[in-house]
C-alpha cells in the first residue's frame, strides 16, 4: 500500500500521523488478514478499521456494543462528509427500515451495529448479499465468558462471521490475558495463529500507587493527602479528580464528606436519575465540579483531560478494570496520581459477590474461579514489591514497554530509600526463595516450593528426592504465610512465572534465573518480618 494513499486517508479522517501500532494493524487488513488487535481504551483502535473502510470498496461492518459511542463515531465521520449509519434498538422502525435500505444500496462506507441486532430475523440474510470487505469487532473480550464484560448476545458475531466469511477481520479489545484472547479466536472462528498486536499500555506520566489501609478513618487521610497533593486546595483551579467507590452509598458519603471540606465535590452512580447523572456528568466536564466520587458506572465519554487523581477506594473486579479506570488520569499527557485502597476484608466481600447469581444469569462455577483469579492477580499486584508501572505491563504482555521501575510509583519510591545493606539482604532472600522455584520448576506449583522451602516432608518430595536437597528447609525459620507472600512477591516482579493452564507449575523467568545465579541484585522489597494474615493465599 502506497504511503500517500494512507496518509491522505489519514487526513481524510483528520489526523496527520499514526499512533505506534495503528500501521501494523492497517498494513495487515490491507493486504487481506486477520488480526486481533490489543490495546488500552483511547488507545486508538477504531482507526484501525476506520481508515481501511475508507479505502477498502463497500461497506465495512463494525460490531460495538456500546451505542453512546456508536452515535458519538457516525457523528464524527459524517461530519467529515464520510457516510456511515448505525443499527441500534434505539432507532424505531421506520427509521432502521430506511437506514438498511441505504445500507443495501451500498450508501455507506461504514455500517455500526449492536450485536443483538444481528439476531433479528433476516437481518444477517441481508448483509450476506452485502459482500463486505472487512468486519471489526469492537470489545471482543464481550464474547468471552472468562472476560469481565461477558455479553451473551456476542455470541450471534461467530455465525455471522462465518456465514458472512469476509476477507479481512479485526477484532479489538483492551482486555490482554491470554486465555481471553485466545477464546476470542476460538469464538470468532479465526485461526489459533492470526497475529496479536499489543501496543500502548505504557502510561509513564500516572504515579501508581497501592496502599492497604486498616479502615474509613485511614482510607479518608490517605484520599486526603492525595488530594492535597495533586489539586492543592478546594478551587484552587489545579484539575480534578476522580474518586471510585465500590458502591452507591458510599458514593454519596464521600461527596458529602469532600463537599463539608471545601471541595466542589459531586456524586454519580447508576442510582441517580438519568436527568441527575448527566448534571453530575456535565458538571465535572464543564468545570464546575472538581471531584466526582463516582461507581464504575462512570466513565464512558468523560472528555476531561486534567484529572490529576483518581483514587479507588476500594478494589474493582480486575487489573483490566483498574488500568482503564486509572488511565482516565493524566489524559492531558501531564503528571497524575492513581491510588488504589485495599483491605484484607475486600477477599470475603468479592468472593461473596462473585458467587450471588446476576440478574439475567447466574455465573457457572468455573467462570466464578476464574473471575476470582482476576480479582486476585490485582490483590497481588496491590500487595506486590515490584514497580508497579513494570508489573501492570508485564500483566498485559507489554514488555517492550516496560521501564526497569518507572521512578515515580509508590514501590519505586520505597526502593530509593533503601540502603545497599538493604539490597543486599534482599537479593540474598530472593536467592533463596528462586532456588526453591528451581528445584520444582515445570513440576510442581508454589504450594510445592513453600513446602520445600520449610522443609515439610511430603510423599512427592520424598519420591523426587527433593527432601535430601540443600534447598529442602532452607527458610525453616519463616512462616508458611511469609513464604507464600514473598514468592506472591517474586511473581509481581517478574521472575516467576506459570506454564499450564488447568494446572498450573512454576518455572523461573530469565530475571529470575539471573538473580538465583547472583548476576543481578533483587530490587524489592521483602514482605514485614512480623506476619500479617497473608493476603493471596493459593495462588
Ligand atoms: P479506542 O477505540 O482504542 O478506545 P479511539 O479509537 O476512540 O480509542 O481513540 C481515542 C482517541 O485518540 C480519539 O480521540 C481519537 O481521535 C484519538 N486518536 C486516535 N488515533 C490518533 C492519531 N493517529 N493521532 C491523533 N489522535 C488519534
Ligand atoms: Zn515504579
């Protein structure tokens, strides 16, 4: 594909260059491929498909589940004297007659629709006689079941897909573990080889932080130091900020608990009227308001780019939900915070949620486990010693991106302060505990290492001769506890990893190996001699 030609469509949809990664993925469909394209909302993913149409004859599909941006895309094009339409419950009748008619005669360049749509009778009739040169699905972790945004209505795009069989494929979505994206492929009934691109999770300007806390008196100081420090005073005009709430009451308290101190603070949950949400919203965009405390129900299409803060104060269900969350900080590319509150009582309380059914399914016992496992892997990176910037990264598969420890998260600040003695007792119980990691690596999972590790006979130890190894009790002197966590540690860091799925073993990483053998001291941060109940028990 010749280079003026992108470029002029490029500027045709209003942009003078590409962002890393969008060339990839255009250079792929334009010459007739399939991809699965991984990136962070806002990372620029609808040009990969958009910029194709224009160039591609007849009209591109693109399946989206969210109509707000659906309208928000067609509005956009058309001004740009692009035609595009979109089909949604929203339209009536007569209205969605007249769009498919254009459709048919080939009026668009861009058809939107919602994946419900396509279970109505005879539409997916229609757009076979169509012959459609590429469909793009939108928030293609939806037809997952393992995903965290299941849809059930996703799953009509896998028949479409293969009665439409069109040449070109792009299926995106912000959700990056592996057994997720794989299951998309499964589902859209693309080849377990079509290439994944992965790009832009990096957000080195975001100050990540993660604080356990022992309760509301705690959490309120730690809101109000973050806040002192990125908005200065009420009004002081500095930005704003966002603070999630696990649920609505506790959305309305710490409003009103921000507003008793000066701050021009708002609430927004899926409990307010419709009416009262879009002042809420509308408030924070235009100004007026500098803190929203807010559930997960807020989000889509906030368009402020100086928030200098958002503050979790309490977990949400995934690393993919913090990341997109936490990313709504720092948009204006200018230094912000990201704090995320935990406590130990959160386990109990999403276990418990997990396991109530839904109110249109209820969850089987294997996607429970495993939203759970999502659940912990953020526990895990909270209570985590490594940078916390590398180890979201490495989480996504980002490792290009990653920093060496960004300098400016909660972990690598700790890091700086600490001493050479320091670092050097620390390498020196890492050693100790990656030398566990080597001897039951590709056989056995971290139950095994612990055990090995404290030195507690047990028949398959026994049988593999591992009890009469130097390794064998070698932390004798720790709690199983402490054990646990400090290899939950070396995990966040990167120098353990897994192989298998359905079981799980334990295998060292290159770092790991480099640290075992002493080329390279161990910057992290051992868990308190003095044992808390640990937190990612399992695992
Ligand atoms: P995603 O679908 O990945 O969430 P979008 O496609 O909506 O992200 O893009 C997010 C924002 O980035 C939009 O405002 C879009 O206009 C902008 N954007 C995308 N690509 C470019 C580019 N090459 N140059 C400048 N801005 C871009
Ligand atoms: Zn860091």
């Amino acid at each position: 594909m010749a280079a003026s030609t992108l470029d002029q469509a490029l500027a045709q949809l209003g942009y003078d260059a590409f962002r890393p990664g969008q060339r990839e993925a255009i250079d792929i469909l334009m010459q007739g491929g399939r991809a699965l394209l991984v990136a962070p909302t806002g990372g620029g993913k609808s040009l990969c498909y958009q910029l194709p149409a224009l160039l591609l004859p007849g009209t591109t599909l693109v399946i989206s589940p969210l109509i707000a941006l659906m309208q928000d895309q067609v509005a956009g094009l058309t001004a740009r004297g692009i035609p595009a339409t979109f089909f949604a419950s929203t339209l009536d009748a007569a209205e969605a007659r007249l769009r498919l008619d254009g459709l048919m005669r080939g009026a668009y360049k861009l058809a939107y629709i919602a994946p419900e749509r396509l279970a109505l009778p005879g539409f997916r009739d229609r757009l076979m006689k169509l012959g459609c040169p590429l469909v793009a699905v939108d928030e293609a972790h939806c037809i997952s079941e393992w995903g965290h945004d299941f849809r059930p209505e996703y799953g009509q795009i896998g028949e479409l897909l293969r009665e439409l069989n069109p040449p070109r494929v792009l299926a995106c979505t912000a959700t990056a573990t592996p057994i997720v994206r794989d299951e998309i492929l499964v589902r859209l009934g693309l080849p377990a080889d079509t290439p994944q691109l992965l790009r832009g999770f990096a957000r080195p300007n975001l100050a990540l932080r993660a604080a356990e806390i022992s309760g509301p008196r705690e959490r309120a100081a730690r809101v109000d130091a973050v806040l002192a420090e990125t908005l200065f005073a009420p009004g002081a005009g500095r930005g704003s900020a966002i603070v999630y709430t696990p649920t609505r009451r506790l959305a309305e308290e710490e409003s009103q608990r921000l507003a008793a101190a000066g701050w021009r603070a708002t609430a927004y949950h899926a409990g307010l009227s419709g009416e009262l949400r879009a002042l809420a919203q509308a408030a924070f965009t235009e100004g007026r308001a500098e803190i929203v405390c807010a559930t997960n129900a807020f989000g889509m299409g906030i368009d402020r780019g100086d928030v200098r803060a958002v503050v979790h104060l309490g977990p949400p269900g995934s690393i993919e939900a913090y990341y997109q969350e936490v990313g709504r900080a720092g948009r204006d590319g200018g230094n912000a915070v990201g704090l995320m509150c935990w406590q130990q009582s959160d386990l109990p309380l999403r276990r418990r949620l997990l396991e109530s059914p839904g109110s249109d399914f209820t969850p089987d016992p294997d996607v429970i486990e495993h939203k759970w496992n999502l659940f912990l892997e953020l526990i895990r990176w909270a209570d985590g010693a490594a940078c916390r910037h590398d180890a979201i990264l490495r989480y996504f598969g980002d490792e290009a991106e990653t920093l060496h420890g960004c300098g400016r998260c909660d972990v690598c600040l700790a890091l700086g302060s600490v001493d050479e003695v320091s670092v050097e007792e620390a390498t020196q119980l890492a050693r100790k505990l990656l030398s566990g990691i080597a001897r039951v690596q590709n056989r056995y999972g971290l139950k095994q290492a612990v055990r090995l590790l404290r030195g507690e006979s047990e028949d398959r130890l026994e049988r593999d001769g591992l009890t009469r190894v130097a390794t064998f009790g070698l932390l004798r002197d720790r709690s199983e506890a402490w054990i646990q966590r400090a290899l939950s540690r070396c995990v966040t860091a990167g120098w353990i990893g897994f192989s298998g799925d359905q079981h799980p073993v334990v295998r060292l990483t290159d770092d790991g190996v480099a640290i075992m053998r002493g080329q390279r001291s161990a910057r992290w941060l051992p868990p308190p001699d003095a044992e808390r109940s640990a937190a990612s028990n399992g695992g």
